[in-house]
C-alpha cells in the first residue's frame, strides 16, 4: 500500500521564522514530528512519501500515487489542511486525519474520510487492523493516554534534513498544572509520562547518523513535568552522550525550574542553551483567574534573571485579556519584559481554544465569538473581553509596536546578553549559520532601518562579550522575523471573530 503523509502549510507567525530563515538558507524551522512517528508505526513493507508544504508542493502525481492520504494539522494550518483534504478528496485518495486540529473538533470536518484521533499509538493499531479487514470505521478515538515508551523512532528517512533549521524530539507528554486557556491538559492529560533515555538516545543517534548537527528541539509542553525521572535518569545519559557528540538543545518548561540550581544545571550541562516559559502577566490577580499557580507569589523577574545567569536564554509567552487585566497591563507588560532581558518575547490575546476550562466557562457565560485561530499574535480573540475589545486590541498593538521597535529590540538584547553565561564549550556552527553573517550585515546592517541599533549593538558585544557575537547575529535576525510579523498585526480595526 503507498501511503503519503501531507503536512499542511504554516501562515506566516511568530513561530514559523520565515523572515529568518532566509539568513540560513532553510524552507521551515521543524519537520512534522508527528507524521515521522505515525510512519514509523504503520506496517514497514508499506511505500510512505512525505510531503511537508512548508518545504515542497504537493504534486499531482503525489496523490495519483497515494492508496491513502495521512493528513496532521495544529489549529493554525487549518486553512492549508482544508485545501489540502479539498485536494485529496478530488484526486480520489481518501484521507486519514488527526492530530491537534482534527482531535480538538472533529465534527467540523465531515468531508474526512477516517478520523483516527487522540494518541496514535493507540488509535491506529485498530483502524489498521479492521483496514486489514475491509471494514474501516469513521471515527476512532480514545479517552485513555499512551505508554509512551512504546512509541518508535521517527521515520527520519523521509525528510530532506538540508530543508530545516532544526529538528524534533519528545520526552515527555503531559503537564502537572492546570492552567485554566491551556488545551494541553486536555489533549495529554496531567500525569507527565517520558520515554526512557534509551529511547531519546536512539532518536538522536538516527538524526546524528544521517549528519544533523544543528539544534535540537525537545517539543515537550513542560520538559520539567517529570523533574524526578528527569534528573536521575534522562540527564546523566544524556550528559555523557554529549561528551562525544555536541548538539545545541532548547525546549519548554514552568517557571519553577528557576527553584532547581541542580536541575538547571544539569540541563545546561547536557547542552541545552534556551527554554520558553509561559509567564503569561505580572500580574497576580491574573495568574490567580488563570489557575497559574506555578507562577504565583514569586519574583518572576529574578526567576528570569537566574536563569539567564545559568546559561538558559528564557524566551517567553505573554498574555494580555484576563478579566483581571488593570487598566495599566499593556505597559506593565511592556516594562516586565523590557526589564527581563527576555529577547524573543510573544504577546498574544487570551483565546479560548475548545477542549480548555476557559472555553467551557466562557461558553457558560455567553462570552464565545467563535473559534480560536492558533495564531499567536494575530490581533483577533474568540472571546468577549472584560476590558472592551477596542480597548484591548488597541493596547495589544501598542505592545507589539513598542516591544519590536528596532530600538527597544536591540536594547533588550543587550539586557540579555549583560546577564547571559555563555556555556563554555559550544558547537561548532553549521556553514550557511556563518554564512548568515554576511547575509545579516546586508539585510539587517546596510539595508535595514535597524542599522544604526544593529552596528551598535554588534561592536557593543565585539567589545564587551566577543563569545557571543554569533548569538547576538541569530537574535537580531530572530528581530527581524519578529517586527514583520508585529508590523502586520499593529495595524488595522478590532479583531473580533463571527459570533457563533
């Protein structure tokens, strides 16, 4: 059976780097993680071809090829996987989907000819056995959650590697906390479950054998869930399996790491160099309606700071909309993130995502405008506003206009880099990352508006911190990327989506 795996567009956000990866001559920033597992599941004497939209077209002998067509999709490539089931259903290749989209609202896709959502490993096996049979059903679900240590290496064969930034792995998934917008929850339940170390190990070694030697993404919801296993397990073996090989690492996790020396340690020690935490506001009264516990009572900008001192780059995630906003949140959060050195800072709208408590109380409360976009910094929200929805999307545009103006930019990164400490010993840089240099002092230093901060701060780093020079060019182009994306979103009327 020929099975091709089709992994829908990306639109241009905060997170696909498009305008950045120009500099390093890459087509996307990941490869769909989740289809390399589910290909690695299904039988092994089966034909699989993948297409990635971000990197490559979809061809029409693709589909004239396909007995099948395996689709996966987060909320935000909906449009792209609606085109692409349109396609399918066209050239006569029936479509399996799952994945975030399809598993968060699988009845607003009726044209789908099976749904197999929740967990693969356990979804799967039953729609290929009654496959196997000639009886498929429609739909196959699952309130349980998966022994992840069952799941098998990604099928890293089927990607053109030169085509990405960087690549993927999971440790773990699940998250311990409950915070009231997330969908995480939901979709992977609360009790953290990890993949042995050999199992990680084994994945990186199938990247490391086929030449990757750029970063590494843990896309984990919560790295730390699990700290326990974590620190006596994964990161001594993982620690000693750098020793021989050096990969840059980064990943996400609770702010609560900062409470850990010993686990941040060892974290930097085994070669992780950044990590997004979600500090969402400064605001108590708002971490206390959103059920943020992890992140109350406590100085969340010394937090940062520890941590950057450490050796972990904090990138971080904002929210602005909680009923419990004041009137003064958009420059608090402006002031905060300014303060932290927090280079690569997203700010979006509070959105209600199906499957959250938020939406549930929302719903109750008649406060739904329809359903959210996935868009991290679209000036749209699918809720009604305590605040007013003109007077939130005008104060969200004026913190995206202040936070990526080239000036303020430039000096939080400066910010950064007076409190960051460099890991001693770090890999050597891919040749089209050096090459990113020349192309930035173009773009960024000659052509740019920016070009005064950008010199600036560059002979600010060559004189003070001359090591990390190439980490002050990455986050001026990451800079780059941003101000475009916030310069699209700073503009324009109030952002309400159609009411249901």
């Amino acid at each position: 059976m020929n099975i091709l795996l089709i992994f829908p567009e990306f639109p241009d956000t905060f997170w696909s780097f498009r305008h950045a990866l120009k500099f390093v001559r890459r087509s996307a920033a990941y490869p769909p993680l989740g289809l390399l597992t589910v290909a690695a599941l299904l039988p092994a004497v089966w034909e699989k071809r993948l297409v990635d939209l971000n990197v490559r077209r979809l061809a029409d002998e693709d589909l004239g090829w396909a007995d099948l067509a395996f689709v996966s999709a987060m909320g935000v490539q909906l449009s792209s996987a609606r085109r692409v089931v349109d396609r399918c259903r066209e050239a006569g290749a029936p479509v399996v989907a799952g994945g975030p989209l399809f598993t968060a609202e699988p009845e607003a896709f009726p044209e789908v000819a099976h749904l197999v959502l929740n967990e693969a490993e356990l979804t799967l096996p039953p729609f290929l056995e009654d496959l196997a049979q000639g009886r498929p059903k429609r739909v196959y679900t699952s309130k349980d959650f998966a022994d992840i240590r069952a799941t098998p290496v990604p099928l890293w064969g089927l990607v053109e590697l030169d085509r990405y930034a960087a690549m993927s792995v999971q440790y773990s998934r699940g998250c311990p906390y409950h915070c009231e917008f997330c969908n995480v929850t939901a979709l992977l339940g609360h009790r953290p479950r990890v993949k042995s170390p050999e199992q990680l190990l084994a994945e990186l070694d199938a990247l490391y054998a086929r030449g990757w030697r750029a970063s590494v993404f843990f896309v984990d919801d919560n790295f730390i869930g699990n700290a326990r296993h974590l620190k006596a397990e994964l990161l001594p073996q993982l620690i000693a399996w750098q020793r021989r090989r050096r990969l840059p690492f980064f990943t996400e996790a609770s702010i609560n790491l900062a409470d850990d020396p010993k686990l941040v340690s060892m974290m930097v020690e085994a070669g992780f160099e950044s990590v997004f935490v979600g500090i969402e506001t400064p605001h108590e009264g708002s971490l206390e309606e959103t059920c943020k516990q992890q992140n109350r009572g406590r100085d969340l900008l010394a937090d940062v700071k520890r941590l950057q001192r450490a050796g972990l780059e904090v990138q971080g995630g904002f929210i602005v909309g909680f009923d419990n906003d004041p009137p003064g949140i958009f420059q608090r959060q402006i002031d905060f993130i300014q303060r932290s050195g927090i280079v690569t800072a997203m700010v979006g709208l509070l959105q209600a995502p199906p499957g959250t408590r938020l939406h549930e109380r929302l719903g109750r409360e008649g406060r739904l405008a329809g359903d959210s976009g996935g868009d991290n910094v679209a000036a749209t929200t699918n809720i009604v506003p305590a605040m007013g929805l003109e007077r939130l999307v005008a104060g969200y545009r004026e913190v995206l206009r202040s936070l990526y103006a080239p000036r303020q930019y430039y000096r939080r990164l400066r910010t950064f880099l007076r409190e960051y400490r460099l890991p001693p010993l770090r890999p050597k840089l891919p040749f089209q990352h050096r090459m990113a240099f020349f192309r930035a002092a173009y773009h960024l230093g000659i052509v740019g508006r920016e070009r005064f901060q950008y010199w600036r701060t560059l002979f600010w780093t060559l004189c003070t911190r001359p090591r990390s020079l190439p980490l002050a060019v990455t986050l001026a182009i990451y800079g780059h990327h941003f101000r475009k994306i916030c310069e699209r979103e700073a503009g324009g009327g109030p952002g309400l989506r159609k009411p249901r």
